[in-house]
C-alpha cells in the first residue's frame, strides 16, 4: 500500500490522527490507532493479485487499487497472461509512478517482491510479517519491521 500527499510532512503524515506512537528500534513495540482520511491523502493498494479479487474495493474504501490486469481474448475469457506492467517487485513501483506524480510518505509489504516499493518510500517502509527476504532487506536499510506469524 502506498499513502501518499503532496502538501504534508512524515511529522504529521496527514492520514495519522490521534494516539500515533511508534518506534524504530527492532525490539519495540508498535501501537497506533490509523484514521484514513482521503481529503488529505492519496492512498494506493498496489498489488500482484489479480485485479478482480478486489471487487469495490477501491470504492468502498475511497482508495486507487492497482493490481496485476489478465489478458482477455475476444470472449473475455482470461488467457492467462497478464496485461500490462505486472505489479510485482519493480513493475510494483512502475505502476504507482505512471499512476500519480506525488510522493510515497508510506510503503508496507510482506514479500521480497514488495522490496522496490519500500525503497522508493521517502517516508515509512513498513515490513509487515515479512518473509526472510524482505527482513533481512528491512534489517539491512533500517526500515520498520513488524513480526507476524506467518503460518496462520
């Protein structure tokens, strides 16, 4: 997901209202208390799962979904190809930036596809219950890093 706004700093974030603490440290915890606002943040699900899964979505959440499109032939019957730039790893990033010009203030992944898109955040890179790959690239830029068991 990416959470971006032209007119605000990471002090403020625009979209974190109320009862905001974190730290950076790997052995803190991590409380927060998230309020969307879209008046004053555009916030971006950018996503290698096909775009159909997400249904409304974008509509019920006042969100820009963008995920991997499927190719479909004449019958719109889904070839198994996708179309357009794929959004995993780099086309991940690809696809945010075609979409708008504004800065990334927040990236959160949990896979070493999601790596591109939290280096391209000038904000927060959040590593939600991340797999080996992506925690060590979190350790290794200092990013956020929040532990999830990943068996359930």
């Amino acid at each position: 997901m990416w959470t971006q706004n032209d007119d605000v700093g990471l002090q403020t974030c625009g979209f974190f209202r109320n009862q905001r603490t974190w730290r950076t440290d790997q052995n803190s915890s991590f409380s927060t208390r998230v309020i969307f606002d879209p008046g004053r943040a555009q916030v971006f699900v950018v996503s290698g799962t096909p775009a159909p899964v997400f249904g409304d979505l974008a509509a019920t959440l006042g969100v820009t979904v963008l995920a991997l499109e499927l190719e479909t032939d004449a019958e719109n019957r889904a070839t198994g190809r996708h179309a357009g730039i794929p959004t995993v790893g780099e086309g991940k990033v690809d696809r945010l930036r075609a979409s708008t010009s504004a800065p990334c203030l927040l990236a959160a992944g949990n896979s070493a596809l999601d790596v591109p898109l939290l280096a391209a955040s000038r904000g927060l890179a959040w590593a939600v219950g991340p797999d080996a790959t992506l925690a060590a690239a979190a350790r290794r830029h200092g990013w956020f890093m929040t532990a999830t068991d990943r068996t359930t």
